[in-house]
C-alpha cells in the first residue's frame, strides 16, 4: 500500500513540476515575443540603419512562435499523461484499500466469533453444573455440612475450568450459602445478591434450558476483577422443569481470555504500531484492547449504523472496520463488536520546490 501511495504521490508531484515549468517556459516566451516586437519597432525607426537588426528581430519572433508551439503540446501531452497516470495509481489506491479493508473486517469478525464460541462454552458450564447433585443438595436442604460439600465440588470444579474466578450457590432470598474458592474470597458467602439483575432475571428464568449471560462488569467481591456473569436457576432435583430453588452463578475471568483475543489477530509487527484491536458492548464500550486503554471506560465513536459488518475511512486515512456478534449455537450475544482501528501508513514526503524554482 505504501508502495502505490508513493507512486501516486510521485505522479502528482511531477505534475505540479511541469505545470510549474511549463508556465515559466510560457511566461519567458511571452517576454521574449514582446522585446521582439520592440526590436521590430525601433528597426523601422532606425529605417535603413535598423535593417539588419530588424531581420534579427523576425528570427527571434519566429523562434518564440516555435517555443510556443512545443509548450502547446508539451502541456497538451504531458498533462493527459499526468492525470491518466494519477487516476489509475488513486483507482488502483481505492482497490487496494478496500481489500485491505475487507482484510481487516474477517479479522474483526474472527475475533467476535472467537469470543461467542468461548461464551458459548460458559452458557453451556453454568447449565450444566446446575444439575450437580451436591448443588442441588445445597439449596434442597439448607444445611452446613452440605453447604460444606457443595463448596468443596464447587473447588473440584474450579481446578478444572481454570478461566472461573468463582462460583457461587445462592438460595432463593439471595443469600451465598457456597463459594468454590471461599480461602480467596472469604467474604462472598452469606452476602446477599437478591437486588442485583442477573439473580432476579437467573431466578425468573422458564426451564432449566434458560440462562442470563450479563455484560463484563467488575466485581468488588472478586477482588475487583472483570468479569463475564452467567447464571441460571438450581431446579428440584435438577430436573428442567423443575421448581426454581436457587441459582447457580459462575464468574469468568474475562481480562485475561479477552487480552488473549485482542493480542492475538493475525498482524504483521509492522502494522502493530499502527493498529488498534477491540472488543466493544452493545453501547460501544471498551471492554477489551490491545493497547490495554480504555478498559470499561472509554465509548468508542464506532460508526456501525445498523450493518452486521462493515469498514469505512475517517478523514484522516485512518481505516474502522467493525463486526457484530452473530452468536453461537443457543448463545445469541449481548450485541458485542469485534473492532479493528488501523492508522494510514507513512509516506515519506516529497521535497518541497525551491524560491529558485519559482
């Protein structure tokens, strides 16, 4: 891309050159024609005397129209040229930006995919688990040896899925009567999570087939760690049409599986320094980056309109292309975007032309 960029640059700079010595050539003949004329002039005055100078004089006049004539055609020629040559290199540009663009969209989509298989994944584990024997058992019988048990498969699991922080059995009041890691987070049991919307929404759910999938949030009991919440009802007898006794929520370590994504797309260590990898929320939030800014901070001006995909160029070159989660199996998506930010490349500049050339 650099490469034709330099050559349409080139094109353009060569043409500014002859534009600009074409119309010196031009002023010089015009001063040329007119001491020719003077000559003329002052040779019929001298009259016999001025005679030979005057035939001198008609050369010069002559020479001028000829000058003249190739400045015609020079500029003629030339410029045609100039602006064919400019048009193919800033057509051949486009072409190429915009396969670089398409470029940049798989990759966006690549990595929202990537993320909606992974999340996919959680919706499938907190279903799952919500059926363990131990933790229906929990909220079946309000117990502390069972409570006990159940925080100890809770752990069990947890060794296993290394990309939970935490899961949590929770009663149907709202209050954490199990935690899989209680020595790391010791006050999360007993807490009361009955106010909080993924609980009530987790609690109200149709079936056992259900489940609510919250946007990444940080989590104050989690040691302030980023996380992506799923829950979903803990039934009677883990049946799926059973009565709803609890609810099971799983917290996923969002910031490092996210970091994974983002740092991970396939872009040469060139383009690096000028590319920007991130994921967004349905309201353009930064919840990922590969530069690490903005993280739950920053709104990002994406320009998505209603297209699931998409690339357009801001006013200075820089190129966003954009993605929109499609979901995955039975996960829709929280409407989340995979977006690529990639900066023009440089173009060495051209030297500027001299006061001497003017």
């Amino acid at each position: 891309m650099a490469s034709a960029e330099r050559i349409v640059e080139l094109s353009h700079h060569v043409g500014r050159i002859a534009d600009h010595k074409i119309a010196g050539i031009a002023e010089i003949n015009r001063e040329t024609k007119f001491l020719a004329l003077n000559a003329l002039i002052e040779a019929a005055r001298a009259g016999e005397t001025g005679r030979s100078f005057s035939v001198v004089a008609n050369q010069v006049k002559q020479v001028s129209e000829r000058i003249a004539g190739i400045t015609g055609e020079l500029t003629t020629e030339l410029a045609g040229s100039i602006v064919e040559l400019t048009q193919l290199g800033d057509a051949m540009i486009q072409k190429m930006r915009g396969q670089q663009g398409q470029r940049l969209t798989d990759m966006a989509l690549n990595m929202i995919d990537i993320v909606d298989r992974n999340l996919y994944e959680r919706s499938c584990d907190v279903r799952w688990w919500a059926t363990d024997a131990a933790i229906v058992e929990a909220v079946s019988r309000p117990d502390g040896d069972v409570a006990a048990f159940a925080s100890k498969r809770l752990g069990i699991i947890l060794n296993s899925y290394t990309v939970y922080l935490d899961l949590w059995v929770i009663d149907a009041e709202g209050r954490v009567i199990a935690n899989g890691r209680p020595q790391t987070y010791p006050g999360v049991r007993g807490r009361v999570v009955s106010g909080v919307d993924w609980f009530r929404r987790a609690l109200a759910t149709a079936s056992g087939e259900a489940y609510v999938a919250h946007d990444i949030t940080v989590s104050r009991m989690l040691q302030n760690a980023s996380v992506a919440t799923y829950a979903t009802a803990i039934r009677e007898e883990g049946r799926a049409d059973g009565a709803p006794l609890g609810v099971l929520a799983v917290f996923f370590n969002w910031a490092p599986q996210a970091e994974t994504v983002v740092k991970s797309v396939r872009v040469s260590a060139e383009d690096w320094q000028r590319t920007r990898c991130l994921l967004l929320d349905s309201g353009y939030r930064v919840i990922a980056a590969s530069d690490g800014k903005g993280l739950l901070s920053e709104i990002f001006p994406l320009k998505a309109g209603n297209a699931p995909t998409g690339c357009y160029e801001m006013s200075d070159g820089t190129q966003v292309a954009f993605a929109r989660t499609l979901g995955y199996e039975t996960y829709p998506g929280l409407g989340w975007y995979g977006v690529i930010v990639q900066k023009p490349e440089q173009v060495s500049g051209l030297p500027a032309m001299s006061m001497k050339n003017r």
